[in-house]
C-alpha cells in the first residue's frame, strides 16, 4: 500500500477550494463559530479521511458537519452523529476508544478508514450534486490508493450511496447495471478485473434524524459493522 501516496492525498484535499459556495460557507462557519466552542479555532477547511492507510473496511458519509469536522478537522469528529458512529465502532472492536472528540485524543481506528463523498461542510447538510461531482475524484483517488487492501465498504445513507458507486466505477471495480438499489442491509459485490471484490453495504446514516426517531438504532448500527468486517477479514476484539 501507498502510505505517503494517502498522506499527500490528505493534505491536498485539505486545501482544495473548488466549490466557491463551499468555501464560503466553511469559512463563515469557522469565523462566526458557535457559542458552545467560543475558545476554538476551527479547522474550516476540507476534511481529509481518517484510519490507517492499510484499511481493509472503508466507511462512505455524506459530508463533514458544520461544527464537527469542520471544527476539528476529522471525519464524525465533535457531533452526535458521530458520537454514534465512533461508540459503534468500539463496541464491535474497531476502535480503542468509544468518543471522537478532537484531531489529538489519541483515538485509533483498527483496520478501518472512514471517508466521505464531500468534504466540505455544506449549508444546511445538503450538497448539490454539482459539489458531489467536484468531488468526486478526491474519492476515486483514495479508493485507488486503498485498493491493494480495502476488501468492503460500509455506505452510509442514500446520498454517499448514489455517490460512492460512480467513484468505485472510476476506481476499478465493476458496478452492475442497473445501479444497486440502496436501502439498509443491501450487499452487493463489486467484482474487479484485476483484482479481489468488494463488498458494499448499505447502511442508514446516523444522521440525528435517524438515531432520535429509531429508523437507525445502535444494534442496526453495529450488526451491519460486524457483517462488514466480517467480509474485509477483520477479527475484532469485541463483537
């Protein structure tokens, strides 16, 4: 695997500025803050992936949120969404500590990298589909780099859905036609030409719609993660 190729990758995106709505909204955010993280400097800029380079089970969002990893400048880091993913994550053996708090807490992911198909924070959660294509190659890009490992990918709600499948199309894998369906619990199997599969799973996102309301809940959550690992070959120490 390319280490310093994923390294290099991080930083560019971190200081790409192709989407001016994005850019402006981003930075606003990080200017104005809120009242809550007064005392923070905000990372107000495009927010790289997070886990090791040698991943093996790659987990697809939507978009950074405007004072999560906008704010601390890592993936499901610093809001509830996030809080849910992370706790997760832990419960099955995939991370060493149940809280994302900031880009130093010492948090490690164990075979695991979490990404997503926009990194921006975008107004009101919600890129536009243009944003989505801009973005787009930073994705292809990094599931390239991942190739020699990733063996399945956990995508979280419709959105990353319908962006993830062009981006593994881009990046190697075979993506039936028609387009698998999204929905939670789908698996599909992208067969690969010049290589082994992946696995895809759908997931509902943890968004707080999602988790307050119970169409997502934390033993959903982890059973599709336990499933997920189970096709990348992890064996975590929990589950």
């Amino acid at each position: 695997m390319d280490h310093e190729g994923l390294t290099r990758l991080d930083r560019r995106i971190a200081g790409c500025r192709a989407c001016p709505r994005l850019v402006a909204w981003r930075e606003e955010v990080a200017r104005t803050k809120r009242a809550a993280f007064a005392d923070w400097t905000y990372w107000g800029r495009p927010v790289p992936g997070f886990g090791p380079p040698d991943a093996r089970l790659l987990i697809i969002g939507l978009a950074p949120a405007a004072h999560g990893g906008n704010r601390t400048g890592r993936m499901f880091t610093g809001d509830r969404s996030g809080d849910v993913l992370y706790q997760a994550l832990y419960d099955v053996g995939l991370a060493s500590r149940p809280t994302s708090e900031h880009a130093d807490d010492g948090l490690e992911l164990y075979g695991v990298r979490v990404t997503a198909p926009v990194h921006c924070a975008p107004p009101a959660n919600k890129p536009t589909p243009g944003e989505r294509d801009a973005c787009r190659p930073w994705l292809v890009q990094e599931l390239r780099l991942l190739r020699p490992t990733v063996r399945a990918a956990v995508v979280l709600g419709a959105f990353g859905w319908q962006a993830a499948l062009p981006a593994f199309a881009e990046a190697g894998w075979t993506v039936p036609r028609p387009r698998p369906v999204f929905g939670h619990g789908a698996r599909v199997e992208l067969a690969a030409a010049d290589g082994p599969p992946l696995g895809v799973f759908g997931c509902f996102h943890v968004s707080q719609r999602n988790t307050f309301t119970g169409k997502l809940t934390p033993e959903m959550l982890r059973g599709v993660l336990r499933t997920a690992a189970a096709a990348a070959g992890l064996r975590p120490a929990r589950g």
